[in-house]
C-alpha cells in the first residue's frame, strides 16, 4: 500500500479536482456551443448561481458594501478558493480511506448536477459534463491513490522511486484541469452570434430626441460626468455570466390580467416610434454617498403603449417582468401607465445596450430603484397583483415596492487633504420623478448653506451643484442635505440599504492645511 506524504495526497486530491471541472467545463462549453443549450450545464456556474439565488437580503447588501461592483469576482475568486481546499481535503482523506475520499468526491458531483437540473431551462443533456467530469475526476483519484488493488489501477501506480512523481503527475494533471476550465469558460462564454448581432444593431432615431442642457453640467473637477458613459455605468445583476440573447430569436410576452395577449419581436419592436428619455438610474443597495447611480439617455417604446395594446383588466395592480436568466421585478402599474419615460429601451447613449445592461432590450422607470423596475433582457411581462405574486429579492427580504429616496453626495472634496483658501465643494443630488429644488451644505456645525444648482433638464435625472468655500486650516466636516421638489427635506434618519435603500447626509471629512 502507497502512503503519500501529506503534501503529496493534498496535490493529488487538487489534481483530481482540476480534472473533474476541467473535463466538465470543456464539455460544458461544447455542449453550449455546438450543441446549443436553454440551461446552465457548466457545474461551476450552476452551483455559484444557486448560491447567489439562495441569497438573503443581508448577505447581498454586504456583499455590495465590501465588494461593491467586484461581487461577482469576490464570489468566483471564494468558489475557487471553497474548491481548492475541498479537494486538498479529499487527498488527504484519501491518504488512509480512499473509498470515503471517492464517496465524498461523488457527493460532490451529486450536489452540483442538483444545481445544474434545477436551473432555469435545463435539459437532462445538461448533466453530462457534471457526470463526465466526476467519471473522470474518480479515475484520476484511483490512479494516483492505487490501494491495495495497486496491480489492478488503470494507470501504472506511482510506486517506490516514482513516488515523488505524484507531485510531478498531480501537478500537471492540476494545470490541464485549470486549462479545461479556462479553455470550457472561453468555449461557452463568447457568445460571438450575439456580438455580431449588437454591431449590426441600429438604435432607431426618434422624433423628439434629448437635447441635454449644456448648464446641467457645472464641470467641476473631479465630480462624475452629468451623463455617465456606458463603460462607466455601475452594473449590478444576478448573473454571473452575461445572458446572451439573440435578438433575432427575442420575443417579449404581454400577458396575465389583460384583455388580450401581446407578443412583439424584434422587428416589431423597433418598428414602432420610440422616444428618448433622460434618467438616472439608482440601486437600493448603495450606501449612503456611494456611486451606484448613473444617468443616460435610453431609446425605447413607451412601456404603457405595450401596456394600453393588451388592456390590463380591473383589480390588476403590478407588472411583474422577467429575465431571459428567469430574474424578476414587481413594478406598480400605476407608475408604468402615469405618463412619466417608463421605457422598453433597445438603446443606451445612442448605442444598442451593452450586452452587461440587457441587450438587446431592458425595461427603465424613472423614480424606481432598479431591482423593482430595471429588468435587463427582458422577455415577459405579466400584468397582475400584488397580492398574487413576488419578485426575485422581494422573496429574499427587500421591500417588494421600491420608490427612490431622495439622496445627495459630496463628490469633491474627497479623500485628500487641501491647502487652506478658496476652494469649490460638489456633488450630485436626486430624487428621480420628483427633481431637486434645492440643496445645502454645513460645515462642522455651522449653518446650513444654500448650494448653486446646476441646471435640472428632468426631473428623472440626477442634478449637480456647487458652493464656494473658504476653507480654513483644520479638520472639517462637510454634510449635505437636498430637498427634493415636492418640498420635502431628505431625512437625516440613518437606514441601511435594506429593505427598502439606505437613508441619512452624507458627510466628509477633509484636512485643510494651514
Ligand atoms: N435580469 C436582471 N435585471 C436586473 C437585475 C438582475 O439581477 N437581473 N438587477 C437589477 C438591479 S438591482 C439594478 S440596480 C439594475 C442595474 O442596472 P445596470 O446594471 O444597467 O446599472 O438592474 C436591474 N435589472
Ligand atoms: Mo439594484
């Protein structure tokens, strides 16, 4: 009987790991290219998006809070991590019991095909690169732990000298693994029909198109564009990879409380007048003073137009929309049919969606946090109840209504000290649907002063503003508060992000040197 040393039976135990995923994803990635696939047959992504499902409210808001955007990182670079020292463990449960260390490795791969057939659209083809994969990843445990059946093992054991190849054979075995996973990530994930797809894609022009007013920005240095350019828009979804929808296959589906059913394509959708609209865009899992928030000009078909064409019934209350991933959102009807830019948008800043923002068609509703509203690739609406339905994170303990708080940010000075004297501060205010009227800053513990505002060109949008202040030498706290234009001060009640969007001023703290 071979005994590795521990070093030897943990890298044993990672190469058999690495071979299990790696064969999966390859297979994985064939089966999504070639073969074409509805579900999630990568057991890696399956099982990390089960995770991110089974996600309550606390745990996404920290997520956000310590990871911000990178969340989806953190989780992919924390799954390696879990993988990694589970596999290690096996090795080394393997050292003295290799059948537990297969049954464990089984287990494994039992868990993983649960995930992947329970996921949205799957096909009982898609277990394949889970079974292969385990298949595989068991030879290679066999092999390099050869037991008393040693004469037996498919692979010559690594005995007597060769013993110390172990590290050498399950090392190399380890790095293909890696290079599977890579090699069945890059397979599956191009999605290059889509690619050509969004170049071809030509955003309609409109009747009326937004002109923003020049004096909406102040251009102070250092604060964040009034319009946020597309690759700098903040980005926060469900999926880890992007869904990849064919326009050319895109249908969206009226349907529910209404008078008649409506289903429109692609073509039908873009042969409709469509408008512009200017709007902010909020997520409630920002912090107070944070900057997932982002303001463009979406092209898209007025959602009540949709909505007049199928004729939603009497006691109907909500518009619950769904995701090509199966995400949804809950929105009032009321607010989708009150006259405000509630859009189907095909276009953002002039260009088709980027492909993270929902291409080819999302839903934006300005005064709507986007988790009730936002819905990115957006395949269904289903006009309903609020008493008869549910969305994604209202059934993980977010507020199943999510009306935009009025906010305000100080976005410069920030994080540095500054010489004493004349100096600007600036920031950004919203309350999207109701506008800013106004906004004040205090300094330490002085009186409120009244800010310069920017130009407001809609009340959907973001406003800048600006106060000139001599600063003196010291440490000072800067605090701003905004109004919004129904006259209603924003609170100074601090709230987390859960359930319903973090509340309370937004203060910094800057050094001025004497
Ligand atoms: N399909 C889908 N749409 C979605 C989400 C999602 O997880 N899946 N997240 C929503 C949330 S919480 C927000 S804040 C906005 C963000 O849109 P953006 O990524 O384009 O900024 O998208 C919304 N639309
Ligand atoms: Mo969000």
């Amino acid at each position: 009987m071979v005994r590795h040393s521990p070093v030897e039976a943990a890298a044993a135990g990672l190469a058999s790991g690495a071979v299990t995923l790696g064969v999966a994803e390859v297979v994985a990635g064939l089966l999504v290219r070639v073969v074409g696939t509805d579900g999630t047959p990568s057991p890696l992504l399956a099982v990390a998006d089960s995770f991110v499902d089974r996600t309550p409210a606390w745990l996404k808001d920290a997520a956000i809070a310590a990871f911000g955007t990178g969340d989806k990182a953190a989780l992919i670079v924390g799954t390696g991590v879990v993988l990694a020292a589970l596999s290690a463990g096996l090795g080394l449960l393997a050292r003295r019991r290799r059948g537990l260390a297969l049954a464990g490795l089984t287990l494994l791969c039992v868990v993983a095909l649960a995930a992947v057939l329970t996921r949205p659209g799957a096909a009982p083809a898609d277990a394949a690169p889970t079974v292969l994969g385990g298949g595989a990843g068991l030879l290679v445990l066999v092999a390099l732990f050869p037991g008393s059946s040693a004469a037996r093992a498919p692979t010559p054991a690594p005995d007597g000298p060769g013993r110390r190849s172990v590290l050498v054979l399950g090392g190399s075995l380890a790095v293909l693994g890696v290079l599977g996973i890579v090699a069945g990530r890059v397979l599956s994930g191009a999605g290059e029909v889509v690619r050509a797809a969004r170049r071809a894609f030509v955003v309609p022009s409109v009747a009326v198109p937004v002109a923003v007013d020049p004096a909406a920005e102040q251009g102070v240095r250092g604060q964040p564009p009034f319009r946020t350019p597309n690759a700098e828009f903040y980005r926060i979804d469900t999926a880890l990879a992007v869904p990849q929808v064919d326009p050319a296959a895109w249908r969206l589906r009226v349907h529910g409380m209404v008078r008649r059913e409506v289903e429109i394509d692609m073509a039908d959708l873009l042969s409709r007048p469509m408008v512009e609209a200017l709007v902010t865009l909020t997520c409630v899992s920002n912090q107070v003073g944070g900057d997932l928030a982002g303001t463009a000009v979406w092209t898209g078909l007025p959602v009540s137009e949709l909505l007049a064409e199928a004729g939603p019934l009497p006691g109907a209350d909500m518009v619950l929309s769904t995701s090509a991933d199966g995400w949804t959102a809950s929105t009032p009807l009321e607010v989708l049919t009150d006259g405000r830019d509630a859009v189907l948008a095909v276009g953002m800043n002039g260009e088709p969606l980027p492909p993270e923002h929902g291409f080819p068609a999302r839903l934006v509703v300005p005064g709507l946090y986007g988790y009730v509203s936002a819905t990115k690739w957006v395949v269904d609406l289903e006009v309903t109840r609020f008493a008869d339905a549910a969305a994604y994170w209202t059934t993980r303990g977010w507020a199943e209504r999510g009306p935009v708080k009025t906010a305000s940010r100080i976005d410069v000075p920030r994080g540095r000290s500054l010489p004493a004297g004349p100096t600007t501060v600036a920031g950004v205010a919203w309350a999207q649907h109701r506008g800013i009227s106004r906004v004040e800053v205090r300094v330490d513990d002085g009186e409120w002063l009244p800010a310069d505002l920017a130009a407001e060109p809609t009340v959907d949008a973001w406003r800048q503003w600006r106060l000139a202040w001599e600063a003196t030498p010291g440490r000072h706290t800067l605090t701003v508060r905004a109004t919004d234009g129904t006259g209603k001060t924003q609170t100074s009640a601090e709230a987390p992000p859960v359930p319903d969007g973090a509340s309370g001023w937004h203060s910094v703290v800057v050094d001025v040197e004497g």
